[in-house]
C-alpha cells in the first residue's frame, strides 16, 4: 500500500516534471478565444493611429515633457480599463566627468498601473523612451503597405501598443477580473533602468508571471540573453605646453589610450563576454598636453560570475598607471561601473511560458522560432528576482536603435492575439 502511494506520487512529479520540460499541450483556441481575435483584427487601423500618435511624440530617455506626454495616454487609457494608476519617482544620477563636459542624467518619472483581480498575478512591462533624443533628424512614423518606419515602432511603442490592446480584448470579452494585473511603463530602459531598476525587482516578487512587450526580431522570440554592465571612466593628468614645457605634462588621453587596450582586450568570443570602449573624449588643444579624458565602456558577459570577475579586472585597470615609469600619484581615475542587467539564464518556468506561447501562436497561425539574444531587457530584472518571464511579446520589427527601425503593421493584432490568450490562458491556470 506504501509503496503503490510512493509509487504514485513519484510518478506524478516525473509527470509534472516532464510537463514542464516538454512544450505543453495547447488546447485549440476556443469561441471566446477566437472572438477577441477576431475583435482584435477589426482594430488594426485603430492600433495603427494609436501607434502613429505616440511614434511622433519624441520620447528619448532624457526628454522628460515629451516622456510625461506618452505616459499620460496610456495613463489614460489605462484608467479606462478600470486600472488605478501612479507615477514611480525618477532620479538624478551623477557620474565624474570631465570639467566642461558635465555628465548626470536626470531619470523621468516611471507609470505605475494596478487592477485587482482573482486568479494569477501578471506583471505586464514595457519602456516608453527610445534612443531618439528631440535633436535627431529621425522623428516621424511613416508607413508604406505592411510596413511602418518611426523612431520606436519596434523599440518599443509598438509594443505598447499590442500591451494596451491584449488588455482591451480581454476587458471586451470581459475577462480582466480573472487574474490580477500591474503594468509598470518605465522610461529609462534605454539608460539601462537605472532608476526603476527597484521598482521593477520590487514588483516582480508579488507576481506571477512577467510579460514583456519588447520587439525580438521578426518572427522570433528570446529565450535567453547576457547580463550587461557599463562603466564610465574619467582619467585626469596635469596639463603642460606641448611644445615649451612636454616633460612637466602627464597626459590623460596617454594613460586612457593604454587603459582602453588593456579593456578591450577582455573580450572573448569563446566565452562570450565582450567589452566595447564606445565613446570616449579629451583634451584641450592640440598644443596641450590633456589634464582629463573619459570613456565610456559597454559589457555583456553570458555568466553571472563572469560579470562579477570583469568588474574586478576594471577596477586593477582603472586604478594602476600604465603610461608613466614613476607614479607619482598625480593620475588619477574615477568611474562609474554599474552590472545594470544580470544574464537571462532560463529556468524549467519560464521555459514553460515560453513554449507556452510558441504552441498558442502555432494555433493561431503565426510561426515564431527562438532565439538568444546579446540585448538586454528589463525581462532581465525580473527574471533575476525568481519571476518566470517572456520578454519579447511586442511587435514584429527590426532595425532598432538605427533610422533604419521597421516594424510590421499587421503583427500589432496577431501579436496583440497572441497575448490576450496567453493571459487568458495563465489567468486560469
Ligand atoms: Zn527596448
């Protein structure tokens, strides 16, 4: 008798065990199911002037009014749908810089939205900046057929776009009382989540699932992704002419150059953890020797581990002098280093919901493979903190953080379909 119910119960976890291992079995999509669908595909043009709307509002991460004017529609939108909506403190971050070249970056406010509910709790996400600052000459959505041009279509306003619309076709088939929703629209992902990094991690421990409405390629989603760190890195020297007095200068630019070797350097393609020196600045005058140059530094590293022993090795780098004999302790270096984004390693969990969501877009017609992928996303954050999350729900695009960003017009209802019964389908799980 004992051992039939040990029996049993082994059984039945190497069952729940292989449940979760397998892709699950979808059952097909029911008339419910099918008439938000087809509610959905009747509201194309509708999402298409919504997504049009918000692409001509610039929204880069450091333009605050125009940041504030995308999160009211949806802050609007939302209220609508019976959300009661807040606003998360942004912040000031200051990094050393370069006298003259002053550098801090002031964090907008993030848009907090809950609607209680019984049934599973679903952490919905998405950032409303882009990287197109209100000086860039790439401004304006454009559309021609099925494809739509604009600054953010795929990164991530498209997205937004099929986020509001899963939950106005599950408010119409009146399913939003059946799970519990936050939806959290950052406005500094594009910075990294500096600031709504705690926010994000805060949220992701009183949920269930996370959903993010990122754009991962055309037909793909992301299972896995690197974690990602950034360093900022000013170098001040002593300044001296270049011509009557070269040997009292020590130069910056001199000591950055061989601290920028020693960085790239660390790159690796066999272990996958690359460094990228991206931006750097200096000097004076041609006839100066520079008292100060900084750079920038990019790093993704696939192990968490790997990101932890990189930031030591820049510290080493940072701090000694390679470009003078004698240190005489007047070089000096100051930096900003931050690991903003862990690896997105899978789990059994989120591998289930992500299987989960490739068998519902098989039922309703769209082939969607899986990637991994070297970008960050705030899928990243959450999935840190022990939240099974899929980060790649949004809009079928490409080309982001280029003039070139494209996006397919008709997959905001296919996508925004997909969603809605993917919820439906958590909420009752
Ligand atoms: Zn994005």
């Amino acid at each position: 008798m004992n051992t039939l119910r040990l029996t049993c119960s082994v059984l039945a976890l190497n069952l729940s065990l292989a449940a979760l291992a397998q892709e699950p079995v979808e059952p097909a999509i029911n008339a419910e199911e099918q008439e938000m669908v087809v509610w959905l595909d009747e509201r194309e043009e509708e999402m298409l002037a919504l997504l049009e709307r918000i692409t001509n509002m610039n929204s880069g991460s450091l333009n605050s009014a125009g940041l504030d004017a995308v999160a009211a529609v949806f802050d609007e939108e939302l209220r609508g749908l019976g959300f009661s909506t807040s606003r998360l403190p942004g912040e000031l971050i200051e990094m050393p810089s370069c006298p003259g070249s002053e550098y801090s970056v002031d964090l907008a406010d993030h848009l907090l939205a809950r609607r209680p509910g019984n049934g599973s709790r679903l952490l919905l996400m998405g950032h409303i900046d882009t990287v197109f600052p209100p000086d860039s000459p790439f401004q304006t959505f454009r559309r021609e057929g099925d494809t739509i041009y604009g600054p953010g279509v795929a990164d991530m306003k498209g997205g937004l776009v099929v986020m509001l619309y899963a939950l106005k076709a599950l408010a119409a088939a009146d399913a939003l009382d059946e799970a519990a929703f936050t939806v959290l629209l950052n406005s500094d992902e594009e910075m990294g989540s500096l600031s709504s990094r705690k926010y994000l991690e805060e949220e992701a421990l009183n949920h269930d699932w996370g959903l993010v409405y990122e754009s991962s390629g055309i037909d793909t989603m992301t299972r896995q992704r690197k974690g990602i760190g950034q360093a900022r890195l000013v170098v001040t020297g002593r300044a001296a002419h270049s011509g009557g007095a070269h040997e009292q200068g020590l130069s910056a630019i001199k000591e950055l150059a061989y601290k920028i070797v020693q960085i790239e350097n660390m790159t690796n393609y066999e272990t996958g953890l690359t460094v990228n020196v991206g931006v750097v600045n200096g000097g004076e005058a041609r006839n100066t020797i520079s008292p100060c140059a900084e750079a920038l530094i990019d790093l993704r590293y696939p192990q968490p581990e790997q990101g932890v022993a990189a930031v030591e090795l820049w510290r080493e780098i940072f701090e000694r002098v390679y470009s003078y004999p004698v240190d005489s302790g007047e070089i000096t270096t100051e930096s900003y280093i931050n690991l903003h984004r862990p690896p997105k390693i899978p789990t059994p969990e989120s591998d289930y919901l992500l299987d989960k969501t490739i068998a519902i877009g098989r039922l309703l017609g769209q082939d969607i493979g899986i990637v991994d992928s070297g970008g960050g996303t705030d899928g990243s954050l959450t999935q840190g903190v022990g939240l099974p999350t899929i980060d790649s729900l949004g809009i079928a695009g490409s080309g982001a953080h280029s003039n070139r960003e494209e996006a397919r017009a008709s997959s905001l209802a296919e996508r925004a379909a997909l969603s809605a019964v993917l919820i439906r389908r958590l909420t009752r799980e």
